[in-house]
C-alpha cells in the first residue's frame, strides 16, 4: 500500500502548517516585549492586556493582537513527476492594534512579526523547505473614529510530498 508523506520524514505533517507559523511567533517573542516596548509582551494569564497571538480574529480585547489565518484559496500544488509534489500553502498573519498609540503600536508589531518570520524563512518547521514573508501592508477600516490599526503580512509555506 502506498503512502503520501513529507519528503525527508517518516509521515506527513502532525500538526496544521498553520500552527507552525503560530508557534515561530509565540516561541520567538521577546520577552521584554515588541522593539523593547513592556506594553507589547505576550499575553499570559499573569499578563492579561499583552499581545494576544492566535489562530482567531479581531475581538476587541486585549488591544493587541497577532492572528495566523489560512488564506482562503487552494493550496497551489505542483507536479513533479510520478511520486513528488511541490505545495504552496497561503497564510496572512494579521496584526491589530487599537488606542491612541494604536498607530505607533502596530509599527512595532509588525517589526516584531517580521523579524520572527524572517528569522525562520529558511527553516520554519519540520518537513516545511522555506517560507516567504511579504509585507506588511496596512488595511484601512472602514469607521477612522474606533482608533483600530490593522495590518497584514502574507506567508507563503513550501514543503513536498512523495509517494512510497
């Protein structure tokens, strides 16, 4: 019987490709906070108003949060021959911050984000070949008056598979 598993390992991915992007910025978080700001360390039941880093969106609380999404398209997969494919799996990491400072905030968070993903581009994960990182770009919302900040960086995952 054949089996379609992550070139170079014994299986396929245990975990969401997903989840290895959340887990580069949650590992890789300093523990003195964003750029050296105390305001932005990750949150923790000891720190309940830090950066919130998750899978979900937007709700309003804590004022800053990081959230690793799938894109909502097709993973492009290539061809390789009879037994070996190329995928190219799309994530967006989306990046709010709200408040007075939300601004000044946000650019801090995208630095962090951005130096955590592109400490990882060449090794993010076991099974993952590389990554890239465009990005960020600022989204503007629709209501300027609710003082909510947010941006996106674009992840794109490379891995192969073969058959045996």
């Amino acid at each position: 019987m054949s089996i379609i598993k992550l070139a170079g390992q014994a299986a396929d991915f245990s975990e969401d490709p997903n989840i290895t992007i959340l887990n580069i910025l949650k590992n890789g978080w300093p523990a003195g906070g964003a750029s050296g700001d105390a305001e932005l360390k990750i949150h923790s039941v000891t720190n309940p108003t830090g950066v919130l880093i998750g899978t979900a969106w937007w709700s309003g609380s804590p004022y800053y949060q990081v959230h690793v999404r799938p894109v909502d398209e097709d993973v492009k997969l290539k061809t390789l021959g009879y037994s070996r494919w190329r995928y190219f799996d799309s994530h967006d990491v989306h990046i709010f911050a709200k408040g007075g400072s939300g601004k000044d905030k946000l650019w801090k968070l995208e630095k962090e984000v951005m130096k955590q993903l592109m400490l990882k581009v060449e090794a993010p994960g076991t099974g993952i070949s590389w990554m890239s990182v465009d990005g960020p770009r600022e989204v503007p919302e629709e209501d300027v008056r609710s003082e909510v900040y947010h941006s996106v960086t674009h992840v794109v995952l490379c891995y192969h598979k073969i058959r045996e």
